[in-house]
C-alpha cells in the first residue's frame, strides 16, 4: 500500500508528506522528530481517506481464519464507520475517547510495515482509476455495499468473517489509493463469499457448516 507505506516513513501529508508528523501536534512538524500522536489528530491530517485507514486496521483481524470473539468485536466500529461514509460525513467521526487515545508514531510504522509484508501484492496493483467510486458520491455507494461483508462478520460462525474481510481489507486501500478497480474487487470478493453463504444455508441448512468446515480443515492439511 503506497500510501501507508509512505506513512510508515513519515511522507507527505496533504498529499501524504509528514502526516504522522503533523498529526503529532496539529500543525506541520517534521516527521523525523514527531513522537507520540493521537487517533484524532491522525484522522483530521487525512481528510477523507481516514476511512480506509480505519476500515483497513479493523478489517486485518478478521483477514485470519478461526480467530473467534476480534472480528466480532471489531466488526462493530467498521459497520459505524461504513455507515459513516454511506452517509457522506467528510471524515469519520469518533468519540471523544478513542479520537484522544494516544499512540507511539514509531509503533504505528513498525504496524504499517508488517501489514504491508502480507498486503504488498494489493500495493504493486493499486493506483489512482476508475475515480468515479472514490470521490464523494461514489465513496457513499461503496459505503453502502461495504455494509453487508461488515455485517456478515458480527455472525459467530467459521468463514463467517475471514473472506468478507479480505473483501473489506482490498476495498480499504482501494479507497486509500483512490483505485476504483480496486474497490471493485474488494466489493465482489466479499459480497459474493456473503451470497454463497446465504444460499447454501437456504438449500442446505446446517450442512453447509459442515461443508465449508470440512473444505477450510482440508486446504489447511493439504497446504
């Protein structure tokens, strides 16, 4: 992900040159000696693309398979900030407890660094096109699709929540790189994995868990 990598080293803030380092205090700082930051400030120093940020940090845990009670607890700030953007706010409102909460600068990259080591594939094919579905209106369409993967993953269930939110995880740095393609993509892959789920429940009932248990346990053997 171009963008978070170029936070990860302190780069460009209105077009990505020292956001973590303006976001240390409110003003332009120089990213080298920036410290200590808060989620707020770094909200406010990216405008609108905060909220791939945001859906992209949330959407990482639930990327893993059979990892119980994270996803289901982060999938509820993700349906508020989806909500959020389907709504047109200009950048994602917090409250005043998580918009104060502090992090350390040098910890935030060391974070960018090793998500950008499993999600450098999405990176070499992310750049600005298809700006139709990332400006203002089109960003509200995708707010209002991203709804439903976001959702899917409150539901307690195995594959409930992995593939819904790699769809979720793709979307978000479409959104931060302004690559329509990209959002495209994420939109498919975790609509299309909530569809099959749903219709195999309706034709097949419970046995559709056993199914897609047996499919998942049998990929991990093989692999």
């Amino acid at each position: 992900m171009k963008t978070l990598d170029r936070l990860a080293h302190g780069e460009q803030p209105h077009t990505e040159k020292e956001v973590l380092g303006e976001a240390a205090s409110g003003e332009k700082t120089d990213p080298e000696t920036a410290t200590k930051s808060t989620l707020g400030a770094l909200i406010d120093a990216m405008d609108e693309r905060a909220y791939g940020l945001l859906l992209l940090i949330l959407a990482l845990p639930c990327c893993l398979p059979f990892l119980y009670g994270i996803p289901q607890i982060v999938a509820v700030p993700m349906i508020a900030i989806a909500a959020q953007l389907a709504f047109g706010r200009e950048a994602p409102w917090l409250p005043k407890g998580l918009r104060s909460r502090s992090f350390e600068i040098e910890g935030m990259r060391n974070i960018v660094r090793r998500a950008s080591r499993y999600l450098g594939w999405v990176e070499k094919l992310a750049h600005p096109r298809l700006s139709v579905l990332t400006d203002k209106r089109g960003a509200q369409i995708v707010g209002l699709l991203l709804l439903i993967p976001c959702a899917s993953i409150l539901v307690p269930l195995p594959s409930t929540n992995t593939a819904p939110g790699i769809g979720v995880a793709i979307a978000s740095v479409g959104l931060l790189e302004r690559d329509g393609l990209l959002v495209i993509a994420g939109l498919l892959f975790g609509l299309a994995w909530v569809a099959l789920l749903v219709i195999g429940f309706i034709f097949l009932g419970n046995e559709a868990l056993d199914i897609i248990k047996d499919f998942i346990l049998g990929r991990g053997e093989a692999g």
